[in-house]
C-alpha cells in the first residue's frame, strides 16, 4: 500500500522591525509628543541618547535636550556629538545597543547622514529598531527616518522663490537611514508650503507614499507599520501608486492623474503597508 503524506506550509508574516518610530515635523515638541517617546523607551527605565549633529550648535543643543529628556522622566539621558570617525568605532556602537531610546536633533539632515551613514553606528541604530528599541527626530531629524531623504536642495531653482515649480527633476535627494521604507518624510510641511517638492517627489517615485508633517506635529509609526498622527496640527499623506503619469523623457514637465491625498489630524491612523487611512480623529 503507497502511503502519501502531505506537507502543509505556513505562511509566515513579513519580519518588521519591533521597535517604534516618533517622526516630528520640527518647530516646538510638544510635551506630550515627546512623553510618548520617554513612555514607549521604558518611561522610568528609558535611556536615551540624543544625536545632535544636524545642528552647528551641538554641544548645546545635546545637553538641553538631554535636560528635558531626564525631566520628562527618563532615568538616564546623555549625548554622543561625535564624528565619523568616531561613528566607526566599537564604544559607539555599544553605547547606541544599550540604549531604549535615540533621538535625532534638528537642523541639516545632510550631517547627519555624512557623519552615520554606512558606518558601526548606523548597524547600532538599525539592531536597536529590530529588537525593540524606539527612534525619534524632529525637523532633519525627521526627514533622515525614509529611505529616500529629501536634502533641502533645488536642482533648478526658478527666480528667487524656493520649490515653486512642480517638475521632475528638481528635488535633491540622498539616501536616508530607511528606518522608513515605504514612504518619502517631509518637514515643516503645511507652514512652509512644502506640497510642490513632495508632489514632484510622489510623481517621480510612484512606488513610495508622501508623508509630510508640520510642525508640532508628529506620526508615530509602529511596529504592524501603521501610524497615528500625535501633535497639534496636520500630516498630509500623497499616494501616487495607482495614479497615471505622464513624465515626458525629454523635458522636465509631469502630469498627473488620480494622486490620492489624505489630511489628518490628531488620533488619525494610516496603514504603511496597504496605502489607507484606518480612521479619522476621534
């Protein structure tokens, strides 16, 4: 007698980081914003350390934000104002891997990534987002969180006003952390009318969603990569997947049909993964 014996197979979910995400459009952090970022780092326990390269002021800038992480209740808090070099080296990289807690300092995302990017402290900061740890920055502390960073340079500028054309081409990008993988961050959206670089963007890289946060406001992104929109203003969400595109290849111009934008305020949720809004605010 043939016996057959049938294997069966379970599907397994995609491995996501377990760690969470506190992405600040800049301007003034909200106390409870940044309560949420001492909560989800241990609260009590959390031990946070602030990156502040982005900024020419960074010694000061990471002593005063260290200050208001211990007087939000983190148990211990301290800076790393390092530099490459120094990026590269082992007592860095543990520092970062015994932390609860990262956070980026506003300012030029650019030094950020010239001083991280590709290096042992980077991988720390990568294998504390996988095992749990919590990431948050605020303004170029925010923009370095995608894949694809915007740097705050304009190809082409035209006359004297910044980002006031809509083209391909125009927007200068580098490669971010990519702690965010399915979208595009931008900051001091709403105040600084900042739709025109991100709707060239979304037109460019169709693959990707949009997310632009203003100032005092925040997503919090977790680890089932959906987000809730904390802070006192908007986060507009612009998805292009499903839009047609007219990009000539022999000029600048683009077209676009059916981009979807959302506008979302405080207690708002988005699913990364699906491109949807879950909920409005309650």
């Amino acid at each position: 007698m043939l016996l057959v014996f049938a294997v069966f197979y379970t599907a397994t979910a995609q491995e996501y980081p377990k760690g969470h995400l506190i992405i600040i459009g800049g301007g003034e952090r909200p106390k409870p914003v940044m309560q949420k970022f001492i909560e989800l780092a241990g609260g009590t326990n959390a031990r946070i350390i602030v990156l502040p390269m982005a900024t020419a002021l960074a010694e000061q800038t990471g002593a005063r934000q260290s200050a208001e992480m211990l007087g939000l209740g983190a148990s211990t808090a301290g800076y790393l104002n390092i530099t490459r070099e120094q990026a590269e080296s082992d007592s860095v990289a543990m520092a970062i891997r015994s932390a609860t807690g990262i956070f980026f300092s506003g300012g030029d995302q650019s030094r950020l990534t010239a001083v991280l990017k590709n290096t042992k402290a980077e991988r720390a900061l990568h294998e504390l987002y996988q095992s749990g740890g919590v990431l948050g920055g605020t303004s170029a502390g925010a923009a370095v969180m995608s894949a694809v960073m915007i740097t705050g340079d304009e190809l082409r500028p035209h006359r004297d006003s910044s980002f006031n054309i809509i083209e391909r081409g125009n927007i200068g990008t580098a490669d971010g952390f990519g702690f965010v993988t399915e979208a595009i961050i931008d900051q001091h959206f709403a105040i600084r009318k900042r739709y025109n670089r991100l709707f060239s963007l979304v037109a460019e890289n169709p693959r990707l969603i949009g997310v632009g946060i203003d100032e005092e406001t925040a997503i919090h992104v977790k680890p089932d990569r959906t987000f809730e929109v904390l802070g006192e203003r908007v986060v507009v969400v612009m998805d292009a997947r499903d839009a047609e595109l007219n990009l000539p290849p022999d000029t600048y111009g683009m077209e676009a049909r059916g981009i979807n934008i959302d506008i979302l305020r405080r207690g708002a949720r988005y699913d990364l993964k699906k491109g949807i809004t879950l909920e409005l605010s309650r």
